[in-house]
C-alpha cells in the first residue's frame, strides 16, 4: 500500500473554540504552563487563501501550546466571514478540527489526494510556508491540514 501523505510526520492537532481568550485560558490553567499569547491571522493580501476555490479574507484567533513532540493549536474565526473554520465550527459545534502532516510536495500531494476523493477545500500562505485543509470528513470524521514550510 503506498502512503497517500509522503510523510508521516503528525506536527500539530486543533481544536476550533468560540471563546478564543476563554479557551486559551483554561487550558494553560489545566496545563499548569503561562497562558500564550492569541494572535490573529495575516491578510488576505499576505496569505493569498482560498476556500473553496474564491478567495478568502476571513482571519482567525490562534493560540499555540508547544510540547516536546507536537502542537496543539486553538482556533476561533473572528468575524461571520465564510471559511473552512467558521462552516466546521457551524456544523460541528467546538472541538477537534484537524490533525496536520507536514508536507513537501504540497501540489502533487493535494492532487493525489483530491483524485482520491479527499477535495483541497481551503489553501494560503504564511510566512516561511503554506497550508492547505482537505476535506476528510466524511472518511476520517474531521478535517487535515497539510503544512509545507520552506
């Protein structure tokens, strides 16, 4: 069986919240670590994303919690704009989001996947990378994210 992903190095799982500042909050008090900064999202003209194939100016709140082996992410949409966040947390209430892969050959590996059923459903850049969220729902129950850093 060959693998669909080329890698199988799992650099972060998400979590999508309402109440980005809440969340953060209580999960660095369960923690027991300093509560880490929420930051927003670059723009559009930045991140150059896409959902569902138009371009997309929604931004989110993120939170990070770094451990020795992987990343825990929270994510809460800013605003009502229409987003692969905002159409999950809509559908799916608050809770796991996605598990990333790193990635390095992100065209190739989103076409193989889209050929196998699994569409590309939201794409951007960020500084040093790029991301792209595939649509695994309905086989995996949630979604994957592909990042492939520079």
């Amino acid at each position: 069986m060959q693998p669909k992903l080329f890698t199988d190095r799992v650099m972060q799982f998400a979590i999508l919240c309402r109440d980005i500042r809440k969340t953060t909050e209580a999960w660095a008090k369960f923690l027991g670590v300093e509560t880490p900064p929420i930051v927003t999202t670059d723009v559009w003209e930045n991140t150059q994303a896409e959902y569902r194939g138009e371009p997309c100016r929604a931004r989110i709140y993120q939170s990070f919690f770094n451990f020795e082996n992987i990343q825990y992410e929270l994510i809460s949409p800013m605003d009502d704009t229409p987003s692969v966040w905002l159409e999950y947390l809509e559908k799916n209430g608050e809770g796991l989001h996605h598990i990333a892969f790193g990635c390095k050959n992100m065209k190739e590996t989103t076409e193989r996947l889209a050929g196998e059923g699994f569409p590309t459903v939201a794409r951007g850049e960020y500084k040093g990378g790029r991301y792209a969220y595939v649509d695994s729902t309905d086989q995996l129950t949630l979604m994957l994210e592909l990042l492939e850093n520079d």
